[in-house]
C-alpha cells in the first residue's frame, strides 16, 4: 500500500521548469443543481463562473493571508424538472508563497445534486474528480506533487434573506492519493493510501453575482492543515 513512505514533514515543492511543464487536474468540491447550493457553486441558468481573490492558510504554527490567481467554471445539464442533475466543474489556481514557492492546483469533478422534495431548500450531492496539487520551492529545489482521486457526498440548504440566498453546506470525501516528493527534479520518495478530507463553507447568491468562501480540511499532500478560500462570480 505504500512504498518509500516519507518521514518527516517538510516544505517541498516542484522546480519551477517541472510545475510549468505539469498538466493537472485535482479533486474539488462538486457543482450543484438549479437555485440549490449544497456545495457552494450555485445556478441559476446552465453555468457558473466565478474568480479567486484571497486564501487564509493555517500550518499548524500560524495563519498567513496570500493572494490567488485562478477561476472555475461550472456547468449544469438536464432541465428544470429533473430531480437529478448531473454538472461539470473544472478549476485552476495558483497561490504565491513566498518570492521563489507557490503552490498550483488544476481540477475536474463530475456531480450529480438532488433535490429533496420532501425538505424545501435541501439538496444533497455525490460526485467524483481526479487530479493533482503540486508546489515547489527554486530556492531549496525541491518539491511535491500529490495526485488525488476522491469520492464525496455533500448536503446544502437554502436560507432565504431578502432578495438574497444564503445557503451553508458540508462535503465530506473519502480520497485515494498518491505523493510524490523529489530533489533536484530527481524522484526521492512515494507515498500511497487513503484518507479522508473534510469541506464545508457558505455561498451567498443575490440575483446574478454569487460570493462563496469554503474551508479545506486534511488537504493531502497540501503544505497547510487547512485553508479558507473566496471566490466571486457570476451564475447565468
């Protein structure tokens, strides 16, 4: 189940030319179905577009407050009357650490949302994705790259304020990973098993413009225990 099983926790990361020459594409939260927001990336038409602003990261020691550069897209198929819908969500993102480390992260989930018909505003949802989170350090020269393949079941419900929508959700995930760490662009050691990862957050939707913010926790191969992202955008 695991070979050449890493030691000791360190910052690592992948060499610049090794991160640019990546292609990636790691586990994230699932999208959801029409007006329902169980896992913080509401519709109101097919699609959803939103951009990362900032990230509060928490190692263990302390916090830090670092700008990030990337977006999602979302996008719902099946009508109105349908029960289940199933959506696409792919992401990518960057997160500057210091002048010569940062992290990038590329993702692509498939979900399927159900609305509780019984429960009015509840909504619940099952998806899959596939991907990798790397980041690296020029200065060390060194570097991690975490390939993940997760499984997650979220729940959501609609709080109705004005002419707003508030809509809180949690979105555990059982996850299959595989890290790799190197030195000098050279393979060092891999480590493989599964584990769990815990997602929870809140969206707030008034007419068109959507802001969210959610909390990663147990993020693996991640150089933070947990980390609170927010994003703003658009559903039409």
């Amino acid at each position: 189940m695991t070979t050449n099983q890493i030691t000791r926790p360190r910052r690592v990361a992948l060499p610049l030319g090794t991160l640019m020459a990546a292609v990636m594409f790691s586990a994230v939260s699932p999208s959801i179905g029409q007006a329902q927001q169980p896992l913080g990336v509401p519709f109101i038409g097919n699609n959803h577009l939103a951009f990362y602003s900032t990230e509060r990261s928490k190692d263990g020691v302390g916090s830090s407050v670092t700008a990030t550069f990337g977006g999602l897209y979302a996008r719902q198929f099946g009508g109105e009357s349908r029960l289940v819908r199933p959506s696409l969500m792919v992401r990518a993102n960057a997160r500057p650490l210091a002048d010569t480390a940062g992290v990038l992260d590329f993702a692509a989930t498939l979900a399927m949302t159900h609305q509780v018909a019984a429960i009015d505003g509840l909504s619940v949802s099952a998806a899959a994705g596939a991907g990798t989170l790397l980041w690296g350090d020029e200065a060390t020269n060194d570097g991690r790259m975490g390939v993940t393949v997760p499984l997650t079941l979220g729940v959501g419900y609609d709080l109705h304020i004005g002419g707003a929508t508030l809509a809180p959700f949690v979105a555990p995930s059982i996850v299959r990973y595989s890290l790799r760490t190197y030195e000098n662009d050279a393979r060092i050691a891999t480590e493989r098993g599964w584990d769990t990862q815990f997602t929870s957050g809140a969206s707030l939707r008034f007419k068109e413009v959507v802001l969210s913010t959610s909390r990663i926790r147990g993020e693996k191969g991640s150089p933070h225990s947990s980390r609170w992202t927010f994003a703003a955008g658009m559903s039409f």
